[in-house]
C-alpha cells in the first residue's frame, strides 16, 4: 500500500503514518509510573514518549529527554507528571494535513521528533513519529518518483527554454540583472549559513570568531573586521581581527573610549548599527583621532547583545561589538551588507551565549558525574535498544547524507579533485569497502564510449588521478580478458577487465570469487590486494552512459541489494557530472567573453589615447605596457625600421629577470627587405616554437633567438599609410607557447590602431613644420625684399623729379640700381618656387648631353662678376691622376638643376668669406662619377647649426649683417637628390667651408633614351 502511495501522484493518508492509540496518562499521574509506562511501550518500539491528556485535549507531552533531566534531578518520586511535562506542544490539526512532507518540515523547523495529530475540536486524534514515518516510507518508490519528478522537471526546463525564447531581448537583460543581484544575495546567503553553520556546530568561541570575521572579511572585500569585547568599566580589548596586508594589525590592544558610556551603551543595548563612510566627516575630532591612529576611514559597528534571561523583562547585555573597517579610503556602505552584518551579529551573540552555557553546563555536569553514574547504568539498556533502532534510519540517512553532501560541496566549490574525494569516500562508507573508484565515460566522434581520466581511492588514504586504468581499458588483452571473464561466471583474474565487462555490456558486474586477484604490477605500492569486484555504471536523463564507479574487497561481498540502494546516489554522481561538465562549458564562454571584453577594451583606450593625445612617445609606451599585462609574456617590444633596412627597439616592456633589449639596434639580416615585404598585408606571424620552427632551416636564427631569451615570438607589422614603419613583436621567453586566436586579432587590431598614431603624428609634425616655414618664409621675406624694394622707389623718385636735370651716366647708374634690385627680387621668387615645387614633388629633371668644363666656366664668370675682389680658381682633372687637367668632360644631365646647384653653392662661397679673396672650384672624374669640390675660406659653420643647414630658410647664427634667405642649401639639396647624387661638407668654424656633391656622369632614370654614342670615350 505504501509503495503504491509513492509511486502514484497522490499523498500518503493520515491514518498510514498516524498512531491512533500513543501512550496516555493524565496530569496527575506520577512521574515514576509514567517512565515505567514509557519503558513498556519502548519495546514494541511505537514510539518513547508519553501524551499528557485532560478531558480528551492534549496539554502536554513527556519524552526520554524530560526523563533524563528528572532523573538527572533526582526528582522521581511522589511528583505529578504536570510537573515534569514539556507545555505548549507543537501539534498538527487533522484539516490542515497535505502530505508527509508537510509533516517532515515542522519536525526539522522545530526540532522534534513527535508530532500530536487533533481534530477539528482540538481533541487529540493520535501521534506521529519518525517510527511511523519510516513504516511509509519505501526507498524504490521513493526513487521511482524522484524519477518521474526529474523527468517533469526536465519537461518543464524544455518548456521555460521555448517561453524563454519567445521573450524579448529587454527581458533578458533584465533578468540577467536579477540573476546577479540574486546571486549576490545567494552568495551573501551562503556565507551567513556556513558560519551560522559553524557556529552551531562547534562550542570553541575562538575559533567560530575568528573563522566569522575571515569570512566577513573575504565576502565584503575590506580592510579589516574585527570584534570588540567589553569589560565591566566600558573599555575594552580586540579578540579577534581578519586584516589584509598592508594594513596594521591591532588583535590583542586594549581600547578605552571615554565617551562611550555616555553617548553609546544604550544605543547599541536597543540594537543601533552604525554606518560610518568617511570618519572625517561623521566623526568628533578626539574620535578621528583615535580611529586616524588605527588606520581607519570608514567602518560599520553593529552591537553584539546578549539576552542574558529568558524573562523578556530583562536588560540585554551589551556584550561586544561586531566592526568593519576599510582603511584604504571612504567606502559607502550598502544595505544589505549592513543586513548581513546585523544576522551576523545575532548568530555571534547566540553563540557567545552558547559558548558561556557551555562552559557553565560543564561545571554542573562535573559536580553531577558521579550521581549521574547510576543512572547511567540503568539507561544502558534502553540506550542500546535505542541505538537498534537508529541503526535502521542511518542506513536510510546515509545515502541522503550522501547525497546531500556532495550536492552540497557541488553548490559551494564544483572542484573536480574535491567533488570526487567526497563522491568516492562516500562510496566506501556506503559499501563497507576498501578500494572506491569513479571514471567519467566520454564518446568519440563515431559515438564510441571510452573511459576518460578516472580516480581511485585506498579507504584511509587521498585519491589517485590516474589515466593508466582509463587507456588500458582500450588494449585488445582487456577485451579479451573480460570476454573471458564473463564466460566464466563473471571470475575476474583482472582488475581493467571488470571495467571493461561494465563499458561494454553497460550493466552492473558482480565478482565476489576469493580466486580473483590483482597481478602485482597492477597493484602499486603497497596496497592490498583485491578479492571481491563490483562494478556499476549510470545514466543520465537521456538514458546516455555517463560513468562508471567501482568498489573492492567488501569482507561479505556484493549483491544485487547493494546495487538497488545505491541508485539514488548513482543518480546524484550523473547529475553532478552533467552539471560539471555544465559549468565547464559555461566557463569556457565566459572566459572566451571576459577576452573578448579585454581585447575590446584595450582597444577602445587606445584608441581614445590616439585621438586623444599628441605625445606618441606616450602612446606606444602604454600600448606595450597593456598588451604585455593582457598576453601575460615576458616581453613586448616596437620595432622600427629605417630605410636602410637596419632597425632599432624603441619601446619595450619586460618583465623582470628577463633581457631588455630597449634601444639595442639590429642589422639588416634580422628583418632583410625581401623578408620584409611578406608583411605588406597587415598579416600577423606566430612562432609557437622557435627551435622546431628554425631548427633545420636557419639554425642561426634559433642562435639569435637564444641570445636574446626567445622561445616564441608573434610579430605583426605596423604600416603607416601603406608603408612598412616597423614591427610589434610579443616574446614569450620562459617556454613555447600556442598563440591563440585571441591574442593575433588583438595585436593586429592595435598594429593598426598604432599605424593610425604614426600617420596622425607625421601629419601634425608636417603641419607644424609647414606653419614655421610659413613664418620664416613671411619674416624674410619682408627683411629681403624691403631693401631692393627700397632702392627702386628711391631711383625712380630721382628719375621722376630730377630725370632732365641728371647727367647721362647717372641717369644710367640709377636704371641699374633699379635693374639690380628687380633681378635680385625675381632670383629671390625662383628660390621659392623651387622649393615649393620640389616639397610638392613637382621638380622635374629633364637630363641632356653636357659639356661641364665650359658649364663651369662660365658659372665662374658670372659669380666673378658679381664680387669685385674675390677669385675662383676652377680646376677639372682625372681622379686617377689628379695632376692631369682634363679640357672637356661630357655627361648626360639636367643643366638647369646643375647650374642652379653650383650657382648657390659658389654663391654662398663668395658671400660668406668676406675677408678671403680665394674661392676653389674642382671637378674631378673618375670612371662613370663626377665630383665637383668648391671651397672656401670663410667664417665656417658652427657645429649646432650643421644638423639643420639644409633646412628651408635656415640660416647659422654666425651670418651677421650678410643678406641671404637660407633656401640656397635646400635648393642644393632638392637638386642633388633629383640628380641621382650624394651631397657632404666639411666646416671648421672661422677658418671655411668645403661642400663635396658626387653626381653620377649618366642621370640613372635615363638610361633607355643614351644616345648610343655616349659618353664619348
């Protein structure tokens, strides 16, 4: 009948589980024959207590407990039984009765084990215990319908799934919210009932403070909690303290406020709780005095009173104070960590008071002992008689036990190594073992079941994680073996065949034989050796074979009861397993989110700084420090490449106790151009493994990455407008590492980001260079053009008022002045737009055949007579043979670049030795180069002017009062270039100047249109 009850969806009746006929007596019936009544009733094991009943109403009850007090007492004679009667009876009406869950919950929320059943009149009807109880209660059914429960609860999973669906995305975010506000509560929640925990179950006061305020202390994040315990006088000393590092210690000091009787004792005798964010805001100054002193900045205080009486008329006792501190800055205090603190601060008191019984129960118990040893012998036989009777619901608990526990552990730390360590002691308690195994079974890809890392465990010792059961089970002598085994009624000469006999025919397999032994090269160590097998695998809800556990050397060996009792926590070992590999799946998502958030946020910074700053220097410094942080490598570095093809560091992160390499220049056949062009495309490059990668190819470079400490690198380009400017390199140095995907998107992403930075900051240098030459250029302009412009307004006012009055030759001599002056204004434009057209790439060389001993001859003409007193002495002449003068020299290049570059380049000669007549001018060839050499002896250049001489309108300091634009160099320059040459100097400053420009005899970008003749031989 009861397993029908439990099998079906209705509830157990009452009358099942109900005693209608318990032990009754009245109030006045002495205690004495009431026990003797108990004594008698015990052994038909109905129930150990007695109901107390006045005209059919029940007012109290007697139990086994209220008996050992009275006897304790020693008050057993001549005494009513209303006087030893527990009063106000928790009692269950017959109308308000659902199930026997009902009747399970007001047993535990009370603790107590009998529950009276009245009627409707509130006469008694009978009593319930768990004797009764356990008369209903039937395991299989039980399973039965936990399995239908988990096949509905399945359904209806399946069903909020699809509801879920249809939901909006508003929704969802919305109850993500929730859930994590839920889960912080769920987290506050549980750390409350582990220390509630703790504090029930253990009656050493120090210990459960000092476990309460690390938890505090880790779940609110702060500084430091402590408790704070009065003495009489209202001072006080510090008894126990969670503080992080960093912080000062004060466990131990004695703190005496003199305010504190005045102003707080009865505030927190009511249950004040103080909330402090800033103390310099909220504080009296000898108040922040003490607390600066202590190192705190915000705190919360929350009493710890202790109702000393039962009799609600009493004072409460202001026992100590519960106190949270963050020293670090103000913190605002929330209201359900205040919440918290305040449950908290109950179930410290309860335990305080706890603790202080105790310790006075221990006094009485030691003045009691030897009167209580009579006694003691007179209730061993009813206390052996009562262990009988346990022993049937510890069976039944143990299992629930079980799997109560490794839920538990599952819900607080889903640890694998932990979880298992329960599951397989567990295991052997259950099954009065010596040897527990578990194993995970897994499928591959064609749906064949293998068993993956499994775990064994010798009773009395730690678990073993072992893949070497797991691979045997694969080995053809395995197969074998079982096969055989199971053609000879399961006698198992093999420990991996008996799990091989569950993978294969994933039923339970039983091997009690005393023959059955374990070879000794399976045996490790010196563990016992196996006589008696069973192996049992399990399901989960998709009936899909989720594992395997396993047991030995049972002393009565194993049968098919065994297997039947163990489903539930067969059951229970699936569920956790799925739900694992749940959490696992989950984790790996979010971890895969978390990187993604990272990378996304790295990003978004650097770029923010990109558009943000201008001080590039500061841009790619952060950018290596934060790559290096997220990677977790030893090194990141910024390489540049320069148009030689050598290459520097130039920014760098390491971490310490490895080689910095930081402004460390590189030749170029570490990054040789030709190499350097497989990175046009912005693609990136890992080396997981620098020997295997290098090893037989270039042994050389596992050479240089040794140097340098690099066991794997990831190089990506960074291209500044199309063009190479140089490499981000990652190290990893310790050892190879496997470049995730994640790491090449995130540095290609900031390549470019980087790439961005560069042309930015080219841009903005070119714009700034451009403004300055603009203000040179308006600042000498209007210097240089002012005096010419000077002397033809002061002629042509001559000419205009006293033109027919001036003699012939100084009418002539005025016109020139004016000639001059115009010239020397249009020379002035020219050298301007010559270098606007060369910065905008616009000059243009047109090369032609040329004869340069005459070219230059002439030059010297024309600046000869320019300068009265100086003299250029032009000399050509073969390289070779420098005493041999040459009388004609041809070439094949652009005349008016040549003649515009020697012109300024003898110009400045002249000009700038004004107390030197001598100006030399050589042209000396040598194969298929020209080299001309102009030198004078002037006032020279200074040295920390020579870096910028060939900058536009740059001009050395040492000019004084001689006129010039500072364009002359730069036109040279521009000139030289275009020319396919080479341009050098050499100044000693006061004593000249020697300018050298090698040109080659052929423009090189010509070739194709040589006369075929040329040059002459």
């Amino acid at each position: 009948m009861a397993e029908n009850n439990l099998v079906s969806d209705d509830v157990p009746a009452l009358e099942q589980i109900l005693n209608e006929s318990p032990p009754i007596v009245a109030p006045e019936t002495p205690v004495a024959d009431v026990i003797r009544l108990m004594n008698s009733s015990r052994s038909t094991r109905e129930t150990d207590c007695v109901l107390v009943v006045e005209a059919g109403e029940l007012v109290g009850i007697f139990t086994a407990g209220d008996a050992v007090r009275c006897a304790a007492d020693g008050n057993l004679k001549n005494i009513p039984i209303k006087m030893a009667m527990t009063t106000g009876v928790i009692a269950l009406n017959e109308r308000e009765y659902r199930d026997i869950f009902q009747v399970f919950s007001l047993l535990n929320r009370h603790e107590i084990r009998h529950l009276p059943v009245v009627n409707g009149r509130g006469k008694l009807r009978g009593l319930i215990s768990q004797s009764s109880l356990l008369k209903s209660f039937d395991p299989v059914a039980l399973y039965n319908r936990v399995q239908n429960l988990q096949q509905k609860n399945s359904r209806l999973k399946l069903e909020k799934r699809e509801i879920l669906a249809r939901q909006t995305p508003n929704l969802e975010a919305e109850i993500q919210i929730k859930i994590a506000v839920l889960e912080q509560q769920i987290e506050s929640d549980r750390i409350f009932s582990q220390i509630a925990y703790n504090i029930r179950n253990s009656l050493n006061l120090g210990e459960i403070l000092n476990t309460t305020v690390t938890e505090i202390q880790q779940l609110l994040g702060v500084d430091r909690v402590v408790i704070y315990r009065f003495n009489p006088d209202w001072s006080g000393v510090i008894v126990a303290e969670s503080v992080v590092a960093g912080w000062r210690s004060i466990l131990g000091e004695f703190i005496d406020d003199p305010c504190f009787e005045r102003d707080w004792v009865e505030p927190y005798c009511k249950g004040r709780v103080r909330a402090v964010p800033d103390v310099y805001a909220a504080m009296s100054p000898c108040h922040v005095e003490l607390l600066e002193s202590l190192q705190v900045r915000a705190k919360i205080v929350v009493p710890l009173v202790l109702n000393i009486s039962e009799n609600s008329s009493s004072q409460p006792h202001l026992w100590g104070l519960l106190i949270v501190h963050n020293c670090g800055g103000p913190r605002q205090w929330w209201e359900h960590e205040i919440e918290l603190l305040e449950k908290l601060a109950l179930q410290i008191a309860i335990a305080i008071q706890q603790s202080e019984l105790y310790h006075q129960l221990e006094v009485l118990v030691t003045k009691r002992t030897l009167k209580l040893t009579e006694t003691n012998r007179q209730l061993c036989q009813e206390i052996q008689e009562r262990s009988r009777v346990e022993s049937a619901l510890i069976k039944s608990n143990d299992i629930l036990q079980a799997i109560g526990e490794a839920q538990s552990q599952f819900i607080a730390d889903p640890d694998p190594s932990i979880l298992f360590d329960i599951l397989l002691e567990n295991l052997l308690n259950l099954t009065a073992s010596e040897y527990g195994f578990i194993g995970e079974i897994l499928y591959t890809e064609g749906g064949e079941p293998y068993l993956d890392a499994s775990r064994l465990k010798i009773k009395g010792k730690p678990h073993q994680k072992t893949r070497a059961l797991a691979n045997s089970l694969a080995r053809e002598k395995s197969r074998d073996l079982s096969q055989e085994s199971l053609e000879r009624n399961r006698e198992f000469n093999n420990f991996k065949s008996l799990w091989e006999a569950v993978r294969v025919t994933g039923k339970p397999v039983i091997a009690n034989g005393t023959e059955n032994r374990l070879k000794t090269e399976e045996n490790p160590g010196e563990n016992p050796a196996l006589n008696a097998f069973l192996g049992i695998p399990f399901y989960g809800a998709d009936q899909k074979l989720v594992g395997m556990v396993g047991v030995a050397n049972c002393l009565k060996g194993y049968d098919q009861g065994l297997i039947e009792y163990l489903q539930p926590f067969l059951a229970t070992c699936a569920n956790i397993i799925e739900a694992h590999r749940n959490n696992c799946r989950r984790q790996e998502a979010e971890k895969g989110l978390r990187k993604s958030e990272v990378r996304s946020r790295l990003f978004t910074d650097i770029t923010l700084k990109i558009r943000q700053s201008l001080q590039l220097d500061d841009i790619l410094q952060t950018t290596v420090t934060e790559i290096q942080k997220i990677l977790e490598v030893e090194r990141v570095l910024i390489y540049q490449v320069f148009a030689s093809g050598t290459g520097r560091v130039v920014f760098e992160e390491v971490q310490p106790g490895w080689t910095s390499i930081l402004n460390v220049d590189f030749p170029e056949d570490v990054f040789p151009l030709e190499y350097q062009k497989t990175y046009y495309n912005g693609r990136a490059k890992a080396v997981c493994d620098v020997t295997e990668a290098y090893g037989k190819l270039t042994p050389c470079m596992v050479d240089f990455c040794r140097q340098w400490q690099i066991r794997a690198k990831l190089i990506v380009p960074i291209l500044q407008e199309n063009h190479l400017w140089g490499f981000m390199i990652a190290h990893q140095c310790s050892q190879p590492r496997n470049w995730r995907p994640f790491a090449i998107e995130l540095l290609e992403q900031i390549a470019i980001q980087v790439g961005i930075a560069l042309a930015q900051a080219e841009r903005l240098k070119r714009e700034k260079e451009l403004g300055e030459l603009k203000s040179r250029f308006i600042s000498i302009a209007s210097h240089e053009f002012r005096t010419p412009l000077t002397w033809i307004a002061s002629s042509a006012g001559i000419l205009e008022d006293y033109g027919d009055r001036l003699a012939p030759e100084k009418t002539q001599k005025h016109l020139c002045r004016i000639q001059s002056s115009v010239q020397y204004m249009t020379e002035l434009l020219n050298d301007v737009l010559i270098i606007s057209r060369a910065e905008a790439h616009r000059l243009e060389c047109n090369p032609e055949p040329l004869e340069l001993i005459d070219l230059c001859l002439d030059l010297v003409e024309e600046v000869q007579s320019l300068s009265g007193k100086h003299r250029v002495l032009f000399r050509g002449f073969d390289a070779q043979f420098p005493e041999k003068e040459i009388k004609t020299v041809s070439a094949y290049l652009d005349e008016k670049l040549l003649r515009q570059m020697l012109t300024n380049l003898l110009s400045n000669a002249i000009k700038y030795s004004p107390s030197a007549e001598l100006v030399r001018f050589d042209l000396a060839v040598k194969d298929e180069e020209i080299l001309f050499t102009i030198q004078d002896y002037g006032i020279g250049i200074p040295p920390e002017d020579q870096g910028r001489l060939f900058e536009s309108f740059h001009r050395a300091k040492n000019v004084g009062s001689v006129s010039g634009t500072g364009l002359g160099l730069a036109i040279v320059k521009n000139c030289v270039q275009l020319l396919g040459g080479e341009l050098s100097f050499n100044s000693q400053l006061g004593e000249g100047t020697t300018f050298e420009v090698k040109l080659p005899r052929i423009f090189p970008g010509k070739k194709a249109e040589y006369p075929s003749n040329f040059p002459p031989k």
